[in-house]
C-alpha cells in the first residue's frame, strides 16, 4: 500500500508509469491501489501495460426470474475454467453478474434459491429495482414520472430483499456492489438513489458512440466525478437527461458491439454480409460504421419490434468479432448484456418473438463462444464486481518467460527465467543463484503461466 496514491484525483496509469521498470522478459511492477475516495477518468487504455493485462469477459444477465434459464446460465459457468496462469482468476470457475428484478421473487422459493446459489459460488448480485419501471412518460427519455423518493424506494426496497438473511426470505448479501436500469433508463434521481444506497458500480449509461472508438481503442471503466463523455453525446443530442457528477460511482462501459463487416464475413463462418442483413431489419443501424445493440434481446427479438432477429451463427461472430477486435487492440474488457431467461424454458415451453433462434440454439451461442474465449490464454471472465475491484487495484498477468537463466545476470523481483525446462520467477534481487536449487531460494518455481501472445 502506498500512501502517496490514497489521495483523490490521482490518475492511476501515471502512477503505475512512475513505478513501474520494465524488463525484456518480465515486468516488475509496484501496483497502484486505492483506500477512500477513488476518481479514474475515462481512458482508452488498461491501468496497467496491456501486454501483462488480462482480457477481461464479463457477461451480466437481468432479470433472472425463471428458474431453468438461470440453472443453465450457473451451469455453464460453473463447469468452465479460467486459463491457467498465476493470477487470483486464472484456473478458477468463471464469475458473472445477476442484475435482480426483486419484487416478483420475494416469497418465490424456487427463485431465491437460485439466487442464494449463485451468491454462494461467487457471482455477483445486483441491484435492477423493485418493480422494474420505465421511468419514461410516452417513450421520451427526457420526460420522467417517478418522484426521487420512488426511485430511493426502488433500490433500497430491493437491496433490503437482496441482503436480509435467508431466514428472513433474503438472499444473504453483506452488501449489494452493482446495478443496471430498467430498460437503461436512467436520469439523475436514479443516479442520487444509488450513490445514497452505496452502490459501486453501475452498468446502464451508453458506450461506444464515440465516433472514433472502433472496438480496438473503447473505454476502460471509470468514475463519474467528472460526468461520462459517452452519456453526454446523448445529452447533446436531446436523447438523454443531464446527470450531476457521483464521485466514488464506478461506471462499466456496455460498449455497442460491432458487427464483422463484409470482408471478415469468411473468418467467422457465415456466407453474406451480416451488416446487410441487419440493416434491412433495424431502420437505426449505421451498416458504415457497423455499431450495433449489445444486449441478447436487440440481437435475437423480433425486426417488428425494433430488433434484429438473429440466429446463433449471427450471434457468435458478433461476439468472437467484438473480441478479437479487443485482443488486438487496448484489451478493453468485453461486457456483454444478457436475459438468464433467454437460455431456459418457460413453463416447458419456447420462447415466443425470437424468430430464428431457440432454447438450444442460444445456449449454443454461449458455450461456443465461452469455448472459443477460453482458448485465449489471456482470457478471465470476471464478474463486474471483480472488474471495478481490478481497476481499483490492478493484478498483472505473470507471463511465461522465454529466456534461459544466466549465471552471470543479475535479476530484480519480478523477473522470469527457464531453467532446466521450468518456469522461475525472482522473489528478490538474485546474482549467481541456481534456480530450484535450494529451499528458501529467491527463485520461486511457477506451477503456471500465461504465455505471451
Ligand atoms: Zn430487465
């Protein structure tokens, strides 16, 4: 811990700059890390040099009231490992965020208790209000009709289901990190609701808009001290209300995903240009720049309803595209939005207003990409919990080191070696010391690493 950086205001990447020294083969690296007031400016890079940067997945599911589609979604999740690597989430089931739709589940048994379970494997719980309103009055988001007070209602009624104790019908939580809005709709009540309940992070505000973010360059997460710049071009353009600054408020981006274009329609398996396809369905879409809705439901409902009515092959290349555009470019963490109820039945049954997808076909779309993710050895998926607490203080990977070790070197802590086929990592600075050779040596063996890319 480092008292210099506690003080508010400080931007992390030029401390991190300040006390990193890097190596050829491995970085060294004093970490920034935060106790009180936190401000992070929005920036289009990691906190911490990209190369040493996990690539960050965070999938977060609303609503989750029916029972089989979140049973598949923990499934999934929880029969999937990280990569292996040195890190807190290499090697470890992967983590997801639940935004709660609370009033329908209190004294729903066969719903709490999914709950409970995804808190106790370690998914993050948050907060998606009471009665899910749309605070907007005829569809226009800059006329509202909830009072302050209706909105403190929503969130605090729902914390208090998600953090009374299981004895009491809640579901256990000491405290509730995350929220998203209804329906995305949002003003500055919603936003004074959540600073008062203490809520860390939000994921509701629209992102990716920023004309020369292309997928490669997106904004990693930030505090609202200073406003969002992807909130205010809706604010410019009369679409949304303005917001006052919440310093503390962690904001994760939703970036919009980008549809592969034309010429990368090849590489992801499918044989006509999916920007053409969408565009005949969605009047809005802007087929150049190829930005399109993150969320499963504009992707899968109904062209009569304003989506694009996609089936799985669609869906999966917008996604590994959306990847692969990040792996190549700043690693900005991929945060998708889903329904856990899209992946299960109801009452036995389909879904209705999905035209070219089903059950089955969209619970494809997740294990295939989930499988393709995985087999980048710099993926974690990490719930947006664990996302913000990263930002806050940020864990590099350990990369696999290439080099032999040299007798005649001397190394610093941090550095990596090979030696007689194994990885070594420097506890401290080290002249002349064989690895492996003794107990107590600076050399510390590394059961696993992440091989550079
Ligand atoms: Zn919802």
């Amino acid at each position: 811990m480092n008292t210099l950086i506690r003080r508010k205001g400080h931007n992390l990447t030029q401390l991190f700059w300040m006390k990193a020294i890097i190596t050829p083969s491995i970085l060294f690296l004093s970490l920034p890390s935060y106790s009180g007031d936190i401000s992070v400016d929005p920036m289009q890079h990691s906190p911490i040099p990209a190369q040493v940067t996990p690539m960050f997945v965070s999938l977060g599911f609303d609503d989750n009231l029916d029972v089989d589609g979140m049973s598949w979604v923990l499934r999934l999740l929880g029969s999937n490992k990280n990569p292996d690597g040195a890190d807190a989430f290499a090697n470890s089931s992967l983590k997801a965020s639940f935004f709660m739709h609370c009033g329908p589940a209190r004294g729903n048994d066969d719903v709490l208790t999914k709950w409970r379970q995804a808190h106790s494997e370690g998914h993050d719980i948050g907060n998606h209000t009471e009665t899910h309103p749309d605070d907007k009055v005829n569809w226009n988001p800059l006329e509202s009709w909830m009072t302050i007070e209706q909105w403190q209602q929503e969130i605090t009624q729902c914390n208090e289901l998600l953090m009374a104790s299981e004895a009491q019908g809640g579901v256990g939580l000491a405290s509730v990190s995350g929220y998203r809005a209804p329906f995305l709709t949002y003003n500055d009540n919603t936003f004074r609701a959540l600073s008062d309940n203490h809520i860390q992070y939000d994921v509701s505000l629209p992102a990716g808009n920023t004309p020369e973010h292309d997928g490669t360059n997106n904004y990693w997460p930030y505090t609202l001290h200073n406003g969002s710049p992807e909130h205010d071009i809706g604010v410019n353009n009369g679409w949304k209300p303005p917001l006052s600054n919440y310093p503390n408020l962690w904001e994760i981006p939703l970036h919009t995903l980008i549809v592969p274009p034309d010429n990368e329609m090849d590489r992801y398996g499918l044989a006509y240009s999916l920007r053409d396809k969408i565009a005949s369905r969605v009047p809005w879409f802007d087929a150049i720049s190829g930005k399109g809705d993150n969320f499963d439901w504009n992707l899968y409902f109904e062209p009569a309803w304003g989506a694009a009515g996609l089936n799985e092959n669609d869906v999966l290349a917008i996604y590994k595209y959306n990847l692969d555009l990040r792996l190549s470019g700043n690693k900005s963490p991929l945060v998708l939005g889903l329904h856990s109820g899209f992946y299960g039945y109801q009452n036995g049954q389909e879904h209705f207003g999905m035209p070219e997808s089903t059950v089955e076909s969209r619970r494809r779309v997740l294990e295939k990409f989930t499988e393709y993710a995985l087999s980048k050895p710099e993926v974690r998926f990490v719930s947006h919990k664990q996302l913000v607490d990263w930002m806050e203080e940020p864990e590099p990977l350990t990369l696999c080191s290439t080099s032999e070790w040299d007798a005649h070197k001397a190394y610093k802590k941090g550095d990596g070696v090979t030696y007689m086929g194994e990885q070594y990592q420097a506890a401290w600075w080290t002249m002349q010391q064989i690895p492996g050779l003794y107990e107590n040596s600076p050399w510390k063996s590394l059961d696993a690493c992440t091989p550079e890319q």
